[in-house]
C-alpha cells in the first residue's frame, strides 16, 4: 500500500530530472520551460480535479489527483521548496481549527 514515503519518492525522482535533457524528460521538459508553465500546469490539474470531483467517478478523481500532486510537487522542486518544508507547515497546523489557523496568518 502507498504511503507518503510515496511523495518522498516522487520528490527524489523529480530533483534527479529537472536537469536532465528536455528530449528524454517530462519534469525537465516543464523545467526548460519555466516557472510561468508549470504553475499554469499545476492550475490546469487543479481544475481538472475539481471537474472531475464534480462530475466524474471515482477513478477519475484518483487520477486527476494524482496529476495535481505530481505537478504540485515539480513547482516545488522548481522553487527549492522541499516537501518536507510543507509537511512541517502541516504538522504546525495540526490540531489548530481551520479558523484559527487563518485568523493566525492574518496577524
């Protein structure tokens, strides 16, 4: 069963192709073109995952997010933010209403 040791692989895959050749990669491909196109990319699966969650079955769903994670994680990488860094955030905020949480972001 996945895990999120899962995004952690994921994660070292990306960092080892954002470099290589645009020909022999997709992550490096999307690198080559720039930040502007990833994050349009990672826009595009996000709403796909929304038209699916809304429209579509189960599977379709699964799928989208699963686009939508692997892009989220390649604009990191192209970012240097690590997803630990992100994790960290999470487990911050773990425990804390979603109210609160905002209303802390605001000070």
């Amino acid at each position: 069963m996945a895990d999120l040791n899962t995004l952690a692989r994921l994660e070292a895959t990306i960092l080892s192709r954002r470099d290589a050749a645009p020909d022999t990669s997709y992550v490096a491909k999307l690198n080559a073109r720039g930040l502007n196109k990833i994050a349009q990319k990672l826009g595009e699966e996000a709403t796909e995952t929304v038209i699916a969650a809304l429209t579509e079955d189960r599977g379709a769903l699964v799928g989208e997010a699963a686009d939508l994670l692997f892009h989220l994680v390649v604009l990191l990488a192209a970012r240097d933010v690590p997803l630990a860094e992100v994790m960290a955030e999470l487990d911050r905020r773990e425990g804390m209403s979603g109210i609160a949480e905002k209303a802390s972001r605001s000070s």
